[in-house]
C-alpha cells in the first residue's frame, strides 16, 4: 500500500511552513508610508477619485495612452519622481488635449489594403471558366 499512498491526493491538506518574516526596519518603513498616506487629506481624496474613474474606460484609456507617451520619451514608469516630473513638463500639452492617441510604435507603418482583382458577385458567371454561376461553382467552397 504503499506506492498507493505515494500518488497524488487532491484532497489532501498540504502542510503549511510558517512565511518567513519580514525584516523589522523594512516593516516599519512601509508602515510608515502608509500612515503618512493616510493621513494627508490631499492623498485621501486623490486616491478616491482614482478609485471612482477606474472603471471608466475612457480614463484607464487616457491613462494608458499617457503611458505610452512617457515611455517614448523614455521616462522610467516606476519611478514616481520620473513621471512627475514629467507631467509637470508636459502640463500644458496634457491640458491642451494634445495626447488624445497614442503614439505610433517605431517604426510600424501603416499598410493600405489592395484589391488585387475585381469583385466577383454571387450571380456573375465564375471566373474559373465553366460557365456556371459563382454561387454553384467556386462559391459554394467559400
């Protein structure tokens, strides 16, 4: 029995090893953060704004085209002084509506579509030459 107590049980418990604990310097230092966070009254109702407009897709689509804008500039996104500072320098433009699309990739050009021949209508004799309709003869394998 006891290749049998081998396999896998999915039901199981899996024994659970205590997490590791944070350092306690690393601890204080984020609790600090927070509580500073918590306690400007400038940051309470930025961050409830924030949490109002995040499901309106056309905020998180400013958002994201203000992102692609920062990183073509080549500002580091998860530096908090880089994209202020960028904003700051880019304020009058963002209030100007000049960031309404996204930046094109580099790059990337756009294609044009072609029509290569003429449109074939269901009921035009078919273009392979047997003299039936599109619709019975090459159509019917479209």
């Amino acid at each position: 029995m006891s290749w049998m107590q081998s396999l896998w049980n999915p039901f199981k418990k899996k024994d659970e090893s205590p997490a590791p604990e944070p350092n306690k310097d690393e601890a204080a230092a984020q609790a600090a953060v927070k509580e500073g966070l918590a306690e400007s009254a400038e940051n309470k109702g930025m961050m409830a704004m924030f949490y109002r407009k995040w499901k309106d897709p056309s905020f998180v689509k400013q958002l994201k085209t203000l992102a692609a804008h920062m990183q073509k500039d080549g500002v580091n996104l998860k530096s908090m002084t880089d994209v202020k500072a960028w904003l700051e320098k880019n304020k009058a433009d963002i209030d100007a509506g000049k960031f309404k699309e996204a930046p094109p990739p580099p790059g990337a050009k756009v294609e044009t579509f072609v029509k290569t021949g003429p449109d074939v209508g269901r009921n035009d004799p078919c273009t392979c030459g047997s003299g039936k309709k599109y619709k019975k003869c090459c159509g019917a394998k479209a």
